[in-house]
C-alpha cells in the first residue's frame, strides 16, 4: 500500500480564520486548547458546503439529499471508528460530546449495578466523570470509590490494585487530565478491572486529539470523547462501546429513529448504533467531526505531539524560573497542559491582566474542584498548547505573566 504523504507543521496557523485577530489591540495568543480546539477552514468549509448542497434529514428517506445527508453522516461515522481503531462502525454513537457519552452509559447502566457495588474513580476526574456516578449511585445503592493520586498528580497505581475487587463493577478513568496534562495508565487500569470483570470506561476527552487511541488494544469497555476538542465543531460528540455491552444495556433516550417496531402496547428497539442515537441527530455536527478527523489525519501524529511538547517544555522551564510560581501537575507522563499558581494572586486575576495582552488561558477550577480541594487552591491559570501555537507566543505568554505578578504583588 502507498504511504500518504503526511504535511508537516510550517504554515498550518494560516488554515485557522479565527487566529489572525486582534484582542485588546494584540495578537491573539490562543493558549485555551484544552477547553476548546479552534476550527481549520476544511471543518468549516465541511459544514458550510452540507448546509449549503446536502442538507436533510437522514435515514428511511428516499429522495436525493436525504441519502446525500444519510450517506454523509454515515460515512463521518466510519471515519470516526477508524480513527480510535473500532471494530465496527456501529459500535460508535454520537452523540452532544463527552459528558453527554457519559451520561449515556450512566443512564443505561442501571439494571446491570446493585446495591454495594463499587465504581471507580480517580481523584483527577472531570466533574462529567464524577457527578454521573454519583447520580447512580443514589439510583442504585452502588458504592463510589476514589481512587488517590500523589502530589505529583499521578495515580497510585499500588492503591488503585488494593481497592480493585470482586465488589467492583466499574472503572471510569480520564485518559489526559485536562487539569494536570497527566496521562494515565490506562492499559494497566483497564487489564486490572477487567480480571474482576469490572466495566471499564475511559474519558478521552482531552486524549483523543493528542495521542493514537485503539480501542481494540486497548480492550476497554467504552472510550468517549468530544469534537469540539479535535479540531471540530461543539455539540458532537463519541460514544465508542464494545457491542457485546452495547446490546445488554437498555437506550436511556426514547422515540425516533431507535425504534424498530412501535404499538400502543409495546416498542422494539432498533439495532445499533441507532438504538442510542433517538430523534434527529446533530448530522452538520458529525459532518464536521469527519472533516476534523480528515485534518487530524493529514498531519504527522508523532511530530505533532513533538511539537506541542516542544512548545510544553519551553513554557515549563520559563515558568519555573518565577520564584512565585508553583505548577500543578508534575507527572513524568504528561501532555501539553501546563497548570499554575502565583502565590498570593487569584487566578483570575493573572487571566484578566494577560488578557489585556491578547493572551487567552483557562483560570480557575476547570470542572475538577475535588482536585483542587486536594493541592489546597481555589483554581490554576492553565495554559494548553496546539499544533498552531509557537515559540513567540510562549515568550509573550512569560512576559505577560511577569507583568500580571509586576502589578499585582
Ligand atoms: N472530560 C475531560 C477530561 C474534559 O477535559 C472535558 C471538557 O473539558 C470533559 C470531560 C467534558 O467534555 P464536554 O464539555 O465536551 O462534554
């Protein structure tokens, strides 16, 4: 087979509209990626060029454009089990993103958990990875344990072994922390759930535009993730299941298109993936998402990862020489996520300075407040890199830190 010729980096700033703006009379420095990736011109183009040419509603229509939106929805579908390696393309549900895919499996699960099982999870969960469980918990009677991290923000893997047991009927780990830039272990996560038979589901939130995912390798139960983080637009999202799990768990949405048969007396279900995706879907959404998926594909993985970390270990090293300055978030394994915090100012504080320079980070809790609670803080600057950041935007970033703490102290 002919290897396709991957596109390096050098000019990939120029397919992002959105970058070349001004904030407050400066360049803007997009540093927010970990919350939301911006869109190149080929998504945007993706979704224009439906709505303009192709757009109906999908499935059971026999005039033109409802197989053109049919046939564009499905084929975003095999782009997408491509991409994380699935089986089958009907082992992947859309659906509005990650918490959406976790309240999914949450809200399907609930004739296969009793009272006093246990569910799993880390003390650097994404709060869609906290409060679902928590919801089935109070539903069933199921236990929620955490399992710790070290001040590293690590797991602890011993303890982890220690918790794990024939009461544990669920795991559910986030691949990246997008607090931390932690990147777990999940193979060995998952491979201890699974000889308790325990369900294992990763949130690949933050992981999924960084790393390669093979679901099959993997061999986890569910792995979820967002478009709106790789590149593509908001309100689309990943459900990726194992069809054995997939066809024992009940829909926990209900009417159209999941329905095989329907009477007054009873209603059948649809097979999958239909089965879990009720009413008209977000069909530009998915159209989007394979065009993300598209971009993704087109770049060189390895050398990307390289270069956001390339742009990760400069601003690291610039930011610990700030004498206040303390990072959050040291694990060996790491993504470009960098978080921190300036002794004696809020977080906030140091985001609204940086931002009079164009500079855009997260501040604050970023949906991990038990996290936070552990380190002792209210909440980190975070700044989050992309393959369209670079070097200069990493000395203005320093610069404008030292200005925030100039002015504040
Ligand atoms: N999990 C992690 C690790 C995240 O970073 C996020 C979003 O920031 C989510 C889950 C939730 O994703 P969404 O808001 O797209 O549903």
């Amino acid at each position: 087979m002919k290897a396709i010729q991957k596109r390096k980096l050098e000019n990939i700033r120029e397919e992002f509209p959105i970058l070349h703006q001004k904030i407050n009379g400066e360049d803007l420095v997009y540093l927010d990626n970990a919350a939301s990736t911006q869109k190149p011109k080929a998504v945007i183009n993706a979704i224009k060029n439906y709505y303009e040419n192709d757009h109906s509603n999908v499935h059971r229509g026999v005039h033109s454009l409802s197989v053109r939106a049919t046939e564009a929805y499905e084929s975003s579908r095999e782009k997408v089990s491509e991409f994380v390696n699935s089986p089958d393309k009907d082992q992947i549900i859309f659906t509005k993103g990650t918490t959406d895919s976790i309240n999914l499996i949450a809200g399907s699960l609930t004739n296969l958990i009793e009272k006093n099982d246990e569910i799993l999870i880390t003390a650097m969960e994404h709060h869609s990875n906290i409060v679902p469980w928590q919801e089935l918990c109070k539903r069933t009677g199921a236990i929620l344990k955490v399992i710790p991290i070290n001040d590293n923000g690590e797991i602890l893997i011993d303890k982890y072994r220690d918790m794990v047991s024939n009461k544990t009927k669920l795991v559910s780990v986030v691949h990246l922390s997008n607090t931390l830039g932690t990147i777990n272990p999940i193979e060995e996560i998952i491979d201890t759930a699974k000889s308790y038979n325990a369900i294992t589901v990763i949130d690949g939130a933050q992981a999924a535009g960084h790393l390669l995912v093979d679901v099959q390798k993997l061999d986890c139960d569910f792995y979820l993730f967002s478009g709106h983080k790789i590149f593509g637009p908001t309100g689309i999202g990943v459900l990726y299941g194992k069809e054995d799990i997939l066809n024992q768990i009940d829909p926990y949405q209900f009417g159209g298109e999941m329905i095989l048969k329907v009477t007054f007396d009873e209603t059948t279900y649809n097979d999958l993936p239909h089965k879990f995706e009720a009413g008209t879907p977000n069909i530009a959404g998915a159209v989007g998402i394979g065009a993300s998926i598209d971009f993704i594909n087109s770049l060189d993985r390895d050398l990307c990862h390289q270069y956001e970390m390339s742009l990760h270990d400069d601003a690291l090293g610039k930011l610990e020489q700030i004498e206040c300055i303390r990072i959050i978030g040291k694990s060996s394994i790491k993504s470009a996520i960098i978080s921190f915090v300036v002794d004696g100012i809020h977080p906030h504080d140091i985001g609204t300075i940086i931002n009079q320079k164009g500079i855009a980070v997260r501040t604050g809790h970023h949906c991990t407040m038990p996290l936070m609670d552990f380190y002792g803080i209210p909440g980190t600057v975070r700044a989050s890199f992309s393959i369209y950041n670079n070097h200069a935007e990493v000395d203005k970033l320093i610069d404008a830190i030292n200005l925030a703490i100039k002015m504040l102290k």
